[in-house]
C-alpha cells in the first residue's frame, strides 16, 4: 500500500550535516511550505522530531486532527499503520508522508491480513463462526485488517475506548477475536470479570492457534499472539522494586503491559490517561510510569514539582520509531520544496472505505462515552 517516489534530494546529502544545521533547514523548509504541510509527532517520538511537530499525540487523534486542517500533504513522525491511518481518515486531496519507511511496529506486525484472514477461515470450519463473533483490531494494525474488520461487523479500538467498546460488543455479541495486542485484549477483558480460562491466546503458527475446537467453542475471548516490544518489556519485580525503593509512589502503567503488571498498578490507561494523571496530580506527587521513555522524559521536564520515574529505568525507547530522525524530516520536506512527495503512504480505495467503517463504528459506538 505504499507507493515510494524518488526525491530530487538524495538522504545522504543529509546524513553529512550538523545537528544545527539539519534543525535550520526543516525550520526554513517549513516556513516556505507553510500551512500546505503538517508536521504530526507521535508522543514516543524522539525529542530532536518532536520539537519540529506542528501537533502532537497520538496515532488516531493525529490522523483526526490533521485531516482538519488545511494541509495538502500530511507528514506524519511516526509509524507505518498511523500513516495508513491518516490516509485513511484524512481528505482526498491530502497525501501522507512518512519520512523513513523502516519505521514500522513490530506489533502490528505480528499480525498479518493472510495469517487473520487463515484464523477466521479455521474458526469458521469448526463451527465458531455459528456463534456471533466480533473481529475487534487495535489502532496498533494494519488498514488492511481494519478493513477485515469493517467486512466482519467488527470494530477498532484504541486504548483509551477499548473498555465501551467491549461493553458494547460484550452485550450483541457471544464472543470476540482480539488482535494483535494479547495483553490489552486480557485487561480489557478483565475489567468486566471474563475468567482467564475463558480467555484463548491464539497462535497464528499453530493450527487452531494451538487450542482444541472445544476450547474455541467455549471462550469467551480469543486473544492473538501480540504484544508492544516496550510495554511487554515490564515485569511485576520492577514494581516490586520501585514500591521498595520510592515509598508512597504511584504506579501509573498503560493497558499494553502484562496482566500481572497491570494488576500490581495503582493505575492504568492510554497514553492520553497517563498524561492527563500527571497533569492533574498535586505538585509532590510521586509516580512511576510504565510507557516510552521519550514520552516519560517530557512529563519529568513540564512537571519539575513532581517526582517521576520510569517504572524500569534500564527499557529502552520504541526503536522503529526512532528511525525517523531529523535528517530523515529534512529531506521529506525540502524535497517538498521541490515538488517531489517521497515515501507517500497509499490505501486503496477498496482498504479505505472498509477500513473507514469499521472507524466510524468505533466512533458511533463510543459517542457520548
């Protein structure tokens, strides 16, 4: 889905320049862009990006936020499924660049369009599918599995709506098929009290994801096999250790870590949570938070008068998408300049519109919530 044009600019010329120098050249490519170009940064992006971003958030709320604007061409600092995503819900007339097409998510990647498509087609040969089942994908997906969605009376989610969603489907439906984030999935289910036994960890390596028929039959929620490569990375001794180390201090973790994480919290939410948390917190307040250190970095800088920590200060920040660098913005936009759109971000027409049903399903659902 993505169509790549070669720039006028070749990368390298770039790779070469100072750090100023680089900081200089996006700033005056934007000034000559002007309102034509938005420049959208992920909250887990590096600071040396963010700094240049016209909006910050995340991944549904800046596709959203860019499609009002009057930008003819979108470029969005982040990953390849939230430049998807911006094309999908953005404008006709607006392209989405994303500036280095190495920067991927290695959770939705662990679920392909070919290997759902396999596992619906399984539960269907077993009887599954004579239930009424829900196919609910993660913002954290591809458009294309969107789209299955969209087909599929199905629905996306973010973490800040997971919970009505579940609500909802939990109510119309006898059970769901989550993907590809297990662990959102499990907390989610958790909070409306579905027993772990009747939650299934689907494998798309194994047929039948590595369950009995009648064990699919049963659950009441089938999980894919996915999970964030930096929430994942959590574990319960770290809250042990910082409980020990920082007393009266709050844990304060995003719904992508683990279930026994997230039960030893004091606190769970999306990215938008967290930073609404802290922001409302009373200066003095003590937390440690389990989520991209850029992004708890920049809550230690905005709130001096708090105490704040990284639950496991040895994690590292979300490497796909720090392959965008500042080198990489320069020569998207001064090849814009030019009038050259490099790496643009494509989705069918066909993707699109299915994708964009199983959105405005989501969003339907959750007016109001």
């Amino acid at each position: 889905m993505s169509a790549v044009a070669q720039g006028t600019r070749e990368l390298e010329e770039f790779l070469v320049l100072s750090n100023e120098e680089i900081s200089e050249r996006i700033e005056s490519a934007r000034a000559a862009l002007g309102p034509r170009v938005v420049i959208l940064g992920h909250h887990y992006q590096r600071d040396d990006v963010v700094r240049h971003a016209d909006l910050t958030g995340d991944s549904y709320q800046l596709s959203v936020m860019a499609s009002q604007t009057a930008a003819e061409v979108i470029v969005f600092c982040g990953v390849h499924f939230m430049a998807e995503s911006a094309d999908v819900l953005g404008r006709p007339d607006q392209r989405v660049i994303l500036p280095d097409l190495g920067a991927g998510c290695s959770m939705a990647d662990m679920a392909t369009i070919e290997q759902v498509e396999d596992a619906w087609e399984q539960l269907g040969d077993i009887g599954v599918l004579d239930q009424r089942v829900a196919p609910i994908t993660y913002m954290n997906s591809s458009a294309a599995i969107k789209a299955f969605c969209g087909r599929n009376d199905g629905v996306v989610c973010t973490s800040s709506n997971a919970v009505p969603l579940f609500d909802a489907y939990l109510k119309s439906f006898d059970k769901m098929f989550f993907f590809p984030d297990q662990h959102l999935g499990r907390n989610t289910g958790a909070k409306f009290g579905i027993p772990l036994d009747k939650m299934v960890l689907w494998d798309p390596h194994k047929e039948f994801g590595g369950n009995t028929p009648e064990t699919l039959l049963d659950a009441k929620l089938i999980l894919w096999r996915g999970h964030c490569s930096v929430h994942g990375r959590f574990k319960e001794w770290h809250v042990d250790k910082i409980r020990e180390d920082v007393p009266g201090v709050k844990v304060l973790v995003h719904p992508e870590c683990t279930f026994e994480v997230v039960e030893k919290s004091d606190l769970n939410g999306s990215t938008s949570f967290i930073i609404k948390t802290v922001e409302q917190a009373p200066p003095g307040s003590k937390w440690a938070i389990g989520t991209e250190v850029n992004l708890v970095n920049r809550l230690k800088q905005r709130f001096p008068d708090q105490e704040i920590h990284l639950l496991a200060p040895d994690l590292c920040m979300c490497a796909t998408m720090y392959r965008i660098a500042p080198q990489n913005l320069a020569w998207s936009l001064e090849n814009l300049l030019d009038g050259v759109v490099v790496n643009e971000i494509v989705v069918d027409d066909d993707t699109k519109h299915f994708a964009n049903v199983a959105l405005e399903r989501m969003i339907s659902m959750t007016e109001g919530r």
